[in-house]
C-alpha cells in the first residue's frame, strides 16, 4: 500500500495550513481581547461605564458563585484521592507527616485553579459560547452594534471581568475543599489531628505558592472567557454553528489552559527555582 | 471631490462575498425625507445595502456618505456615533430574547443617553403606544407573535429619534392587516417626524403603498428608479417580470430550465 502513502508534500501543505489556522485563531483571540479593552477604555473616556453593575454581578453569580458547589465537591474528592494514594506510599518510609503539605502546595500552586480552569470551561465557557453564539446566529448582536452600542464592552466585558475575578476566589473554595477532605483522611487513617494537620499545612505553605495559584486563576479566567466569547461571536452556520463552536470552545479553553498551566511553570520554576 | 447633500449616497459601491459578487458598482441617492423602496429578488444583496449603509459591512469598493459625510471607511467610535442617528428594523424584529418589551426598547436609551429612569419610561411608553403595544411592556419577545415583535423592533428603532429608518422587510410573514398597521406607522412617521427610510422588500402592496420612490435591483445594480405610479408602467422586462411574478422573462433565463428539469 505503498502508494496511499502522501507525498512530503502534502504532509508539509497540511502541516502549513494547520499552523496557519492557529495562528490566526491565537492572534483572532488577541486582537478580541485588545478591542473589548478598547471598547470599554473609550468608553470611560466619555465618562461613562462600560457596562452595567447589574450585568457584572449576574454574571458573577452564574459564573462564579454557582460554580461553588461543583468545584468544591470535585475538589473534596480529588483531595480525598490524592491524599490516601500519597498517604499510604509515603506511610511505607514513615513520613505520612508530609501529607499536609504535600495536598496543601499541590492544590494551592497548580491543581487548584487547574482543576477550576477545567471545570469552568466546560461549565462557563460552554454556556458563554452558547449564549453568544444563539445572539450572532439570531442578528441580536448586530441588532446591538446597529444602535450604536459596542457589542465588545457590552456582551464580552462583564462576563469577562466576571470571569477573571471569580478565577481566584473559586481557586480558593477548590485548595479549602481539598485542604479540608485531606485533613479528614489524614485523621481517620494516618491519625494526623486537626490542630496538628493546620500546623504542617501552615509550616509548609509558602505566600509564594499562594500568589502563583491566585496569579494563575486571574489568566485562565481571562483565557476562558475570551475563548468562550470570541467562539460564540465568531459563530456561523445557525444552530449547528452553535453547537460546533461550543464543543470548539470547552476543547480549546480546557487545551489553552493546560497548555498555559504547562508554559507557566517551565518559566517559573526556570526564573525562580525553588 | 464634492460633498454630497443627500442623506444617503452610496457611489459605485462594490461588495463580494468569497467569489459571490453582491453588488456591482453600485450607486444611490437618497433624499431627505423621501420613503425609498428597494425591491429585487431574494439574495439580491437589498439587505447587504441595508448593512453597507450602516456600516455593519464595509463594501471592497466605493464610498458611502450620510449627509454628506463619507463613513465608509469611518473608525468604530465615529461609527457609533453615527448609528445613533439611525434606526434599524430587521427581517426577523432581533429583539434581545432575555430582555422583555421594555427593556428592549429602553436599551439605546439606557446606554446612549444620560436620561433619569422616568424620563426613559416616559419615552418608552411613548413609543410603545405608537405601536400599540404598550400593554405588553412586561412581555419577553417569545411570548410575542411575529407582528408584535416587528412593533417592538419598530419602537426601539424609534427611540433615539433617527434621522433615517431602514427597514428590512418589515412586513414579510405578517397577514394583510398587521402588515397595513406597520406600513401605515412608517408613512406616519415620515408625514410627522420626517424620518427618512429605506425599505428593502419583494411584497408588492406593503411596498408600493410604503414607497414614494422606489428602485429595482438586479444583478448587483439599480436597473429602474421610479416613483410608484411610473415604476409600475415600467417597460423594463425585469421590472415588469417582477412585478407580475411571471415565470416568463429575463429573471429565470437559464435557471428556469433547470428548475423544472428538477
């Protein structure tokens, strides 16, 4: 079947128009990101604000206060997990007393607001798309741009900044979830109390960890939400367009956010090596 | 270059889109207060006009002036400037589906103006009373059937007061009466506010009682411009085709066969 095989030609053409196609999106994505900060810049220099407070706090509330409950169970059981399969590895060598700060770190500087990233996406970011992508399919986005109004700082702004200040604080219901089932192991099976599971949790837990969790939450909060809003504005082809960049936006989100998770710590721990 | 007085100029105006081309040095004036109709087949490129002139697409080719000033290749800010003073109604009404009747129509006023809460309800209510819908003011657009919805597109285009009304087949899908309400609140508009408007339509009686002038397009151009009377004795085989919706004549050559062959 050797002639099925194609030419090096045709490898290095698609190869080409891949990379093509994403660098259009990576630099689409940007431009989006530039033009609804510009939007919402020009307009505070007429001295008004971008959007309205009410439209903030619902998106707010759907993106950030709703999303409590699930990441906060994925989280209790992903801190359950991790701390019975490292507990029993580390009780064979006698130092279960790592455990705390071993959840504690973990959580706080990378699964934490990796494992909310994820969530949000698929949660958020699906329903952003949606949202968005039902309004430019229906002409009620060019029906907003047709007024006058800035679709930009009106649709993308509030939920965007919704996002973005949400990441953290849901970052930190996830590490209090996690920390909190990992205390409740760490006590039934490795007879670690909770006095003394706070004391090695706050031994180990370096301001550091904290802030390049929370640092974190605030860029996959802006890379969720710029996906998931230049997805839906970028929708064609009526309802199964929707559908299509839906499942576009939750993959690219959960890839982006992964892939930036990656890139961040190979910078960090190059430039700051602990 | 001379500064155009109409309201509305588009000057050998050419769009395309990917290898379909829309329209084909394509030029318009429209004068102040005059009620301009556009008739021409489906996908003849009426709404892409509708949409050049609000600058929501921008044409490859040619300019574009709103009372004498050119916006075609005009910045976002100036370009929302400039949409104020115009007021859209679309085919299918785009009313915001989260926002119910009020809310929809407050929206430019809410966003564009520094009006106090009453002063907009004021006016909200004013404008939805020249529609006759101001008892459904706390209805959600899907609760609205297609003549409602196309009232309330109406009303919302009315309330930042335009200058120039375009209005995408605003009678299409409605029946006989509903349609004559719509036409008659455009004529009334243009009599008391002396809004100017383009209309864009294939519904011969909504638009020959609409238009006092009214324009032909055919493969991407103005073929016949005519006030109504005139246009309607056109010896234009298109425009006489189109008028009698006969399946003889220059519009169907060569697809005609291949329709009926299907």
């Amino acid at each position: 079947m050797a002639d099925a095989q194609p030419p090096p030609v045709l490898v290095a053409q698609g190869i080409g128009h891949v990379s093509r196609n994403f660098l259009h999106e990576v630099g689409g994505v940007f431009w989006f990101i530039v033009n609804t900060f510009q939007e919402m810049l020009e307009r505070i220099q007429q001295g008004r604000v971008p959007f309205r407070a009410s439209s903030f706090f619902r998106h707010s509330q759907r993106a950030g206060v709703d999303s409590v409950p699930l990441v906060g169970l994925v989280s209790f059981f992903l801190g359950l997990t991790m701390t019975l399969l490292t507990g029993y590895q580390l009780q064979r060598f006698g130092t279960e007393r790592l455990i705390p700060g071993l959840v504690a770190i973990g959580f706080t500087r990378e699964l934490g607001p990796l494992l909310t990233g994820i969530m949000v996406a698929a949660r958020i970011g699906a329903a952003f798309t949606a949202e968005l992508g039902t309004m430019q399919v229906s002409e009620e986005v060019e029906a907003i741009e047709s007024m006058g109004i800035g679709p930009l700082r009106f649709l993308v702004a509030p939920r965007m900044l919704a996002l973005v200040l949400l990441m953290p604080c849901l970052s930190t219901a996830s590490n209090i979830a996690a920390i909190f089932a990992s205390s409740l192991i760490c006590k039934a099976y490795f007879s670690i109390a909770f006095p003394y599971f706070l004391d090695l949790v706050k031994d180990s837990l370096l301001i550091r960890d904290i802030v390049t969790g929370i640092f974190k939450s605030f860029l996959f909060g802006l890379l969720i939400a710029s996906i998931a809003c230049y997805r839906g504005l970028t929708v064609k082809g009526g309802a199964a367009g929707v559908g299509t960049s839906t499942t576009s936006s939750v993959v690219t989100a959960i890839t982006a956010v992964i892939g930036f998770d990656t890139l961040y710590n190979v910078i960090y721990t190059t430039f700051y090596p602990t | 270059m001379t500064t155009p007085t109409h309201m509305v100029e588009l000057r050998d105006v050419c769009m395309q889109f990917e290898e379909n081309k829309v329209l084909d040095g394509f030029s318009l004036n429209v004068e102040p207060q005059e009620r301009l109709v556009i008739m021409g087949q489906s996908g003849s490129g009426k709404s892409t006009i509708l949409r050049l002139i609000l600058g929501t697409l921008r044409p490859n080719s040619g300019s574009i002036f709103f009372k004498g000033f050119e916006i075609t290749g005009l910045q976002r800010r100036k370009l929302q400037a400039v949409r104020q003073h115009m007021g859209m109604v679309y085919q299918y009404s785009a009313l915001l589906s989260s926002r119910n009747v009020r809310e929809n129509v407050a929206l430019p006023l809410e966003e564009l103006t520094d009006k106090s809460r009453d002063e907009i309800d004021k006016i909200v209510d004013e404008k939805l009373e020249l529609v006759g819908m101001k008892d459904s003011k706390d209805l959600l657009p899907e609760e609205l059937s297609g003549g409602m919805r196309k009232r309330v597109a109406l009303a919302r285009a009315l309330v930042l007061e335009p200058e120039l009304m375009l209005l995408d087949e605003p009678s299409a899908g409605l029946d006989p009466v509903i349609a004559s309400v719509i036409d008659e609140l455009i004529i009334s508009l243009s009599d008391t506010a002396k809004v100017t408007s383009i209309t864009v339509t294939h519904e011969m009686d909504s638009a020959f009682r609409i238009g006092t002038r009214m324009a032909m397009l055919y493969q991407g151009k103005i073929i016949e411009e005519a006030e109504p009377e005139k246009f309607k004795q056109s010896k234009n085989p298109v425009v006489a085709q189109f008028l009698s919706g006969s399946t003889e004549g220059p519009i169907l050559e060569g697809s005609l066969d291949a329709i009926t062959k299907k």
